[in-house]
C-alpha cells in the first residue's frame, strides 16, 4: 500500500459546458471557453484534456501558421494559468467525412482526412508541450455488421497507430475504449482490446490505455478490474473517473453518483498499485446535470474530487492485517460487512 502519492487532477473544457438539453431549453448560459482556463487551480485542477479543436477551433480551415500560432497563444494561456495540458485528442466524430467511421471508413478519401486531422493534433500536441494523444475511435464500427469488414477495420486500426509512431518518435497513443454510442457496436470495446493492438503495434512501450468508469459500465464490466489489468501490463495512461446509472446512454455522472462502492474500487486499485507516483493524472469527465442553473458551473468538478480524496482516506485507513485474515479464511460475508461499515464510518 502507498500512502504518500499526492495526486494531481485533470478535466476538459468541455466540462464546463453550455446548458442545451436535448429535449428543451438551454438552462444555463455558455461560458466563454478560453476564460475556463482561470478556473483550474481554484477549483484545484492542473491538468487540462484537449480535443484538437479546443486548443484551434476550426483548424480545418486554417493554415499551418495559423494553427501554429493559435496553439503558441493556448501554451501560453494555460503557462500564465500554471496549467499542463494532459493530452490531445483528434475530433473525428463531427466531421462529415467521418460520419460513417475515420480510420475504418470504407471511403478512402474519408481515411485521408482522418490521417491529415491526426497528423494535425499531434503536431499540435507537440507545440503545446504535450507528448500524450487519445485515441477515442468514436465512430469506429457498425450500426450493422455487415457494413464493414470487421478484421480489415482492425488492420487499419493498427496501421493508424504505427503510422502515428513512425511520425512522431515522442508522443505516447492512448486508447479509450468504448463499446457503443454514437455506434451501435464500436471496435475497440473494452481495454482488452486497447492494449492487444498495442502489442501488435511496433512500439508497444508507447501504447496504453486510458479507461473511463462509464465506458466500462456500459460495456457491462467493472471499472476497477479494467483498471486492474491495464496496471498488471503498465498501460494505464490514465483514467476519466465518473458514473453511470445502468446500461444507457454516457451519462458522466459525479464520480460515485451512482455506486459508491464500485467508486471506492476504483480508488482501492489505484492507490494500492502506485498510480500517479510518476505524474499520471486522475483525469475527470464529468457533466453537470442537465437542470443545473448558473455560470459557470463546476461544482460536479469540485465535488468529485473531493469524493474522490474522501475515498482516498477511506482507502488508506483499512485495516488490511484484517481483511487478509478474511481473506485466508474465505469469509467472505466478514469482508463484505466489513467494507460496508468502513464506507459508512460504523465503528
């Protein structure tokens, strides 16, 4: 057990987000984007999550010198701020020639575009100080099998990842997976599946994983064990905490909104394997509810991370000479009360 870590946190702009709701009005009004940065270190985030376009809004249609400098003016932001930015990520879910899938399009001019958007972000990565890009292959799959051809969309999966490799020799690839939505079924579902393709790739050491609470939920597996076994192969790049309330939609619940418990294993596995010892950030992705008024709002941020330390503490004072002592004894129905009444602070 590591009891010294000092974890640092992260979330994305996109957290603190304008109040559409799908099925009515908006409930809040839209915050400025760049004026989120003021609001990391207060709420005590240093951490900042990039989507490609959040650091160049609309770089499609911008130059190179243009996407330089904007990037330029962003490093410079979130330096005067005492900001890092985790990672960046390629937005390939918006664009029309990726309504039907990026890298597994079946349209070779729609795999152009995907290659020229990545080879975008990475560079943006690079000049904003980043080595960290996330993979999320959104749109990569089928609303009907036979679509596509699932094991050439797999090849083309790992040929986008080697091509990533080759054209950056610093940057690392992380994968978050996820089994569904806005496909029906996504290639790639589960971190299984992530860290597989990164030991087929060609440099395997820069390949891991980056594992969301809800996208295990939804994929009908427990966060912790996900967590577990990016960890047993040092993959875990990092995680997006928050909760999920069954198998809907992608809910980004406050992280242990929904289960308390299954919050507490996530935290239980990250403290007890050493993550964040090497700068790894407790990244956070979640949204506030929809009927939510104010602006800017971030309490769904500050709440949990506080949750989150709260757990931490909890993690920290179990008496675990007396959990191996269920454990060895297979007394289950010990150990399960025993956690209980820990999370409840029964003596």
């Amino acid at each position: 057990m590591n009891n010294a870590t000092t974890y640092r946190f992260s979330f994305g702009p996109w957290n603190i987000s304008e109040g559409g709701d799908p099925f009515g009005p908006d409930v809040r009004a839209a915050f400025p984007h760049e004026q989120k940065f003021a609001l990391y270190r207060p709420l005590g985030f240093e951490g900042v999550q990039f989507h490609d376009d959040d650091v160049v809004p609309g770089l499609d249609k911008l130059t190179p010198g243009q996407i330089s400098q904007k990037t330029c003016e962003v490093r410079a932001m979130l330096s005067n701020q005492g900001l890092t930015p985790e990672f960046v990520a390629p937005r390939l879910w918006f664009a029309e020639q990726t309504v039907d899938g990026a890298y597994t399009s079946n349209n070779a001019t729609d795999r152009a575009y995907a290659w020229d958007r990545t080879q975008k972000c990475i560079d943006i990565a690079e000049a904003l100080g980043c080595k960290a890009i996330v993979l999320w292959l959104s749109r990569e799959g089928t609303y009907i099998r036979e679509a596509k051809d699932a094991k050439l969309a797999y090849q083309r999966l790992l040929e986008t990842v080697n091509r990533m490799l080759d054209y950056n020799k610093q940057i690392e690839i992380w994968i978050e997976p996820k089994p569904n939505e806005p496909t029906d079924h996504a290639y790639v579902p589960t971190i299984g599946h992530a860290i597989a393709l990164a030991y087929a790739s060609k440099d395997a050491s820069r390949v891991k994983g980056l594992i969301e609470s809800a996208h295990a939920l939804l994929a009908g597996l427990d966060p912790s064990d996900e967590m577990a076994f990016a960890l047993a192969h040092d993959k875990l790049g990092s995680v997006h905490l928050n909760d999920q309330n069954g198998l809907k939609y992608d809910q980004d619940k406050n992280f242990g909104g929904a289960n308390l418990r299954v919050a507490f294993n996530q935290v239980r596995v990250l403290e007890q394997n050493g993550y964040g010892q090497r700068g790894e950030f407790i990244g956070l992705d979640v949204k506030a509810i929809r009927t939510q008024r104010g602006c800017p709002v971030t309490d769904h941020l500050k709440n949990s991370r506080e949750l989150f330390l709260h757990l931490v503490e909890k993690v920290r004072s179990v008496d675990h000479n007396l959990v191996r002592q269920f454990q060895e004894a297979r007394n289950y129905e010990a150990l399960e009360l025993y956690i209980l009444r820990h999370l409840l602070g029964v003596k």
